[in-house]
C-alpha cells in the first residue's frame, strides 16, 4: 500500500523517531488514497519544520553559522590541495612538459568536484549534531549559504548573473546537505548527538 518506512524517515527529519512513527501511523490511517496520505506527509514534514524554525529561531541561526564554520573548515584542507596542485601544474607548464590549458580545466573541475563534496559533510555534521532537528537546520544553513553567495555576487562584476546563479543553487544545495544526514544516519543509526 503505502510506503510509510519512507515517510518515517522524512519525518524523522523534523521531529523524533518516535513522533514520526506514531504520525506516520496516525496519517496511514486518516488518509483515503496513496496520493493524500503522501501530501498529508509533506504538509506535516513542512509544518514541522517551519515550528522547528519559529521555536527558537536565533539557536538555528548559531547553528547554520557553526555549520558554515565547519564547512570552511573541510575546504581549507581541499583549499591547500588546490594550491599544491596549481603549482605543480604551473611548474610542469613552466617546463614545457604539460598544455598551457591543462591545469586551468583540471583545477576547474577539481575545486568543482570538491566544493560539491563539502555540502553532505556539513549535512553529515548537522545530523550528529541536531538530530531529529535535521530539517529546519539544513534549510537555515542552506539559505544562509545562497544569502552569502548573494552577498559575494554584489561585490561582484556581472551582478545580475551571479545573483541567479546563487539563488538557483538553492536546491542542488539542499539535496546535496540532505545527502549527508542520510550518510550519518545510514552509517549511526541511534539517534545519538555527538558534538
């Protein structure tokens, strides 16, 4: 019938593992058919989140800015790599042993790549950290980061440019940082916080 394992795990995201059993369970039962019990789920997950935000908005604003913290802090290890490869592509291109275009596509791609990674790991940080409170906290640090990359798109030369290409990171921000609660919960699945 319904798959209602899946809508616990989405519930769980914003409330306990409990709570989301016994809503899960409650909402298996009010609903006629597949489809509204699946809105039922994302109108409760939504509900949830938006208390979780409104309880105590300025503790999920802390830890939105710890988690860019800890996001900055994974880059600076990707940060120093980056600047040890770009030398050493630059001394090989120096030397006449590599394209003049080869470090620029391969640094590109590899800031690219490792930029993409940093979002589950502070995903994974926010689901130790907060858990049964993953859902508000990952929304808050999500749009903390698009309203930074606002902020850096107005310093910015093509500011028009730079503003879409931040707000139109929101979701591929979103489910990349979801990615890492799933992560931390498929491999600790206690429920335990860990600072």
């Amino acid at each position: 019938m319904r798959n209602v394992r899946l809508a616990e795990i989405l519930l769980s995201l914003v409330t306990t593992e409990a709570s989301a059993a016994a809503i899960a369970g409650d909402l298996v039962e009010e609903s006629k058919s597949r489809r509204r019990f699946w809105i039922a789920v994302l109108e409760t997950w939504m509900a949830q989140m938006w208390r979780g935000l409104a309880a105590d908005p300025w503790a999920i604003f802390r830890g939105a800015m710890l988690a860019m913290l800890v996001q900055f802090l994974y880059f600076l290890p990707l940060l120093l790599a980056i600047l040890l490869l770009s030398a050493g592509l630059g001394f090989a291109v120096g030397l006449g042993l590599a394209g003049g275009h080869a470090p620029t596509r391969f640094m590109t791609g590899f800031g690219l790549i490792g930029g993409t990674l940093l979002f589950p790991l502070a995903g994974r940080w926010i689901a130790r950290r907060y858990p049964g409170e993953e859902g508000s906290r990952v929304f808050a640090f999500v749009v903390l980061q698009v309203i930074t990359g606002c902020g850096f798109s107005l310093a910015s030369s093509s500011v028009p440019a730079m503003l879409v290409e931040a707000v139109s990171a929101f979701a591929e921000y979103t489910v990349l940082t979801f990615l890492g609660v799933a992560w931390w919960r498929s491999r600790n699945h206690n429920g335990v916080a860990h600072a």
